[in-house]
C-alpha cells in the first residue's frame, strides 16, 4: 500500500490534541501501535521527525500553557540532559518544557519535545520520582514507540488510521472499553491488540527508564514508589485518578516488576538538588489564586515544620509575601537566604525584582550586573540583566550580553526576541524584524519568520548593500525549505 503522505500522518499525530476526552495535549504519548514488519526510521525519516515534532509543539503552544520563566525551563531542561546523557539518545537535541496545567501528568512527542505539567512536579517527593518520570518519557522516545504507530498507520487508509489512532487514545486516556467503543468499524479485537501493546510499551520504558535512572545517580526505587503513591491516593480521595495514570496504565503486576528490577539496584542515599526544591516551591506559590493564603501556607508550614525542604519553603515563603505585595518582609526573608547561598539564581532575581517594586531599580541593576560578571554562564541571570540593561535604556550593553548569551543558546527565541526589543527601541526597525523572525524559526514557526523577514526588507536602508544581502538570503532559504517541505 502507498505511503501514507506526510501531511495526513501530522494530522494523525495531531489529532490528540482536539479530542475532548482529557487533557488536550496529554495523550500524544500514548497513541502507540505495534511494529508490523517496517523499520520506524525508514518510514519517518529524521527530517520528517523534526517537521512533526514543529508541528507538535506549535500545537502545544496555541492550546498549553507553556511556562516561560527562564529559571523552570532551565531547571527542567538541565535535568532532562542529565538523564539524556545516560540513555541511547545520547547527543540527540531533546526540548524538555513544563506546562503550567494542576494535571498529573507527562508525555512525549515527536522530536524529543517531552512536556511536564506543573501538577506533576508538586505531586513528587523528591527530585528521583521526578526523574523517574521524565526517564520513563525519554525511553518511549528512544524505545520509539510513537514511530511505530506511524508504522502501523502506514499499513491503513487514512480514514481506518484516523479512527484507530483515536480509539487508542480515547482506550489509553479512559478505559480499553471506551477505545474499542469508539471504534466503530474497526475489528474490535485489533483494537484490543493495539492496547495491550500500548501497556507492553508501558512496560518497556519502565525498564529503560529504570536503567537511566541507576547510571545518572539518582534512586531507581523512586519510579514504582512514586506510581505507588499515586495509585493509591487516587482510591482515598474523590478527587478521580490522575491523567498519568489514564495515558500511563498502572497495574499491580507493572508496579511489582519495576519494583523488583529497582531492587537489583544496591541501596544508597540520594540526595537532593535544592534546585528542584526551589523550583517547585516557586510552583506551589503559583498555584494559589489568593496570595494571602499562600502567605498563610508557608507561614504555617514554617512555624510548624511542615515541609521537605525548610530554605526552600523560606525561599517560597519570600516569594509568597511578594506576590502579596508585602516588599520589605519580602526582603528581610530573602536576605537571609542570599547571605547564606550569594550564588543561588533564584534568591538574587527575587531580591532584584523586590528591589525594583520598592523603585530602586539602580540597586537592582546594580545586583545584575555584579552576579552576571560572577556567573556570565547563568542563563536565567543573563535574561534578567538584558532585559533591565534594555528597560533602563543602556541599549548597546543589552546588546552587547544578548549577543554574547546566544553563543551558549543559539536556538533560544527568547534571546531573539529580546534582541529584536532593544533593535526596535534603537530606531533600527530593520534588525528588528530580522531578529522577530529569528525567534519564529527557533520555534520552527517558518511562515511568520517569512512575513517578518519581507518587513525587514522594505524597512531596510537600500544603500545598506549588506543588510539586504544577507535579509535577502536568509528570506530565500527559508521560502526554499518552506517550498521543499510542501
């Protein structure tokens, strides 16, 4: 049978994200199928992966809160190459992002882009049961679980494909029965097959995320305890079973035997980053709609010793009494913090941001510009100081650490964006749009990087032979790579 074109497999992929069913980007995962004879990567080649995974994340984009702040993207994409460093994807390029959704729940998606939610994070212990998950999620990746289902849709028209492909998702995100269902017209008992290699995936990252966790040095234990924990929180409480385990089936027996393969493991102590205790209280403060109860929460948890790690709740306790607009207790509890760890990035931009809320943006600036020279290499540091460099209009040093912070991320559309700020407060609307368009093709977002590139050309000075050479070039490439992919 003919290839299925590439652009009903997106649509295929793509079709988790506008079922009602649950979550609506969450099920990407588990949307898999069985090899059926044909290698994964000889249907989808690398560039197809990569166009997929564009087209996914600009999917997750327009309907998921996807987090920006420079200190959790960077917390979770550090933590994610950790483990990628001990896995079989080993020098590919992964995208690890945290969607600020109170869901439980992760996935993995074509590319290497793996999403957290934020529920997820507050619903772990330690930084091993949130390791274990993202383990799990890069070893369906590796494993490639998801090209299989490419694989077998391969073998269906797309009409058989479209409605298979969702009776797994809606079996995966509710029941077996609900997906065979909705199958109508489709054999029942392939569907169920397809199911019961769904839960044989599961299985399978189980067992190359445990290994991943054992050789990055962080508790193997922690992915059956963590599920555990889960599982039986969700028989306690009416508040429904968490969407990990609806997209993830967690069984008796599935526990057991992650549990026994930890086992063969020998027994030692983990300890925790602070990082990952700092970070999750920055999400507890963000999951409060009242900023005085969260106040109310850290205090009480202060007085009464309630909490896994005592700075970290000092650090969300400061965090709290800012969001209340409380800027001198605010203060008096972070300087505590930041006499104790001067380097810590999270205690230096929340003693700035304090400082700037009770106008004395010099001080701010000034604290900036110390800990960028200390740590040039802290992206969430160098973020902060371009932008307050660009705020206080000292254009060309915004510039000058933008440029030299793209040299560690070449691929970040917020420096681009940032970039194309202080060019357009500069009166050059040229490089302005240039760098706008720079930002879309980080995001692999090609046709705005082509609207805003013939911007830049008509706002370019004619005279300018090199500005418009080089727009001109770049405007070809992308209207060739735009071109060839259609």
């Amino acid at each position: 049978m003919a290839r299925t074109p590439l652009n009903i497999r997106i649509t295929l992929l793509l079709l988790a994200l506008i079922l009602p069913t649950a979550s609506a980007v969450t099920e990407e995962e588990s949307i898999k199928l069985p090899e059926l004879g044909s290698p994964s990567d000889q249907y989808l080649t690398p560039a197809d992966e990569i166009r997929l995974g564009r087209e996914f994340m600009q999917s997750v984009r327009k309907t998921s809160p996807v987090m920006d702040d420079p200190l959790i993207a960077e917390y979770i994409q550090t933590l994610g190459e950790k483990l990628l460093k001990q896995s079989e994807a080993i020098g590919q390029e992964f995208n690890f992002f945290v969607i600020e959704r109170p869901e439980v729940n992760a996935f993995a998606g074509p590319g290497g882009h793996i999403g957290i939610y934020s529920g997820l994070i507050l619903a772990t212990q330690s930084e091993s049961e949130l390791a274990s998950v993202i383990a799990h999620e890069i070893a369906h990746v590796t494993q490639k679980h998801l090209l299989r289902a490419f694989d077998a849709a391969n073998q269906m028209s797309g009409k058989t494909a479209a409605l298979l492909l969702a009776s797994i998702l809606v079996g995966a995100a509710t029941s077996p029965d609900a997906g065979i269902a909705l199958a109508t017209g489709v054999q029942a008992s392939a569907v169920q097959e397809q199911i019961n290699f769904t839960r044989s995936n599961e299985e399978e990252a189980d067992t190359v995320g445990i290994k991943i966790l054992a050789k990055s040095n962080f508790d193997p234990r922690a992915m059956p305890v963590f599920f555990e924990r889960l599982t039986h929180a969700s028989r306690l409480y009416d508040s429904g079973i968490p969407e990990i385990l609806r997209t993830h089936p967690v069984t008796t027996n599935r526990i057991a035997d992650a549990l026994g393969r930890a086992e063969t493991y020998p027994y030692k102590q983990y300890p925790g980053d602070l990082t990952y205790f700092l970070t999750r209280e920055t999400l507890r403060v963000r999951s409060f709609k009242d900023t005085k109860a969260a106040v109310k929460h850290f205090a009480t948890g202060l007085e009464e010793g309630r909490h896994l790690n005592q700075e970290a709740h000092r650090y969300g306790y400061a965090l709290a009494l800012k969001a209340d607009h409380q800027y001198d207790k605010a203060e008096k509890a972070i300087e505590k913090l930041i006499n104790k760890a001067p380097q810590q990035p999270e205690y230096v931009l929340l003693s700035a941001e304090i400082a700037k809320h009770q106008d004395e943006t010099e001080k701010a600036l000034k604290m900036l510009e110390t800990y960028y020279q200390l740590m040039p290499e802290s992206y969430p540091i160098s973020i902060a100081y371009i932008e307050d460099l660009t705020d206080n209009k000292r254009l060309a040093e915004a510039k000058s650490v933008a440029q030299q912070t793209l040299t560690l991320h070449d691929r970040d559309p917020r420096l681009y964006r940032l970039l194309s700020k202080i060019e357009q407060k500069a009166g050059r609307k040229a490089e302005s749009h240039r760098m706008l368009a720079e930002s879309y093709v980080a995001r692999g977002e090609y046709h705005p990087a082509i609207r805003q590139l013939e911007i830049a050309l008509k706002e370019a000075e004619q005279s300018d032979f090199y500005q418009t050479s080089r727009i001109e070039s770049r405007l070809q490439k992308l209207r060739d790579l735009v071109k060839k992919e259609q």
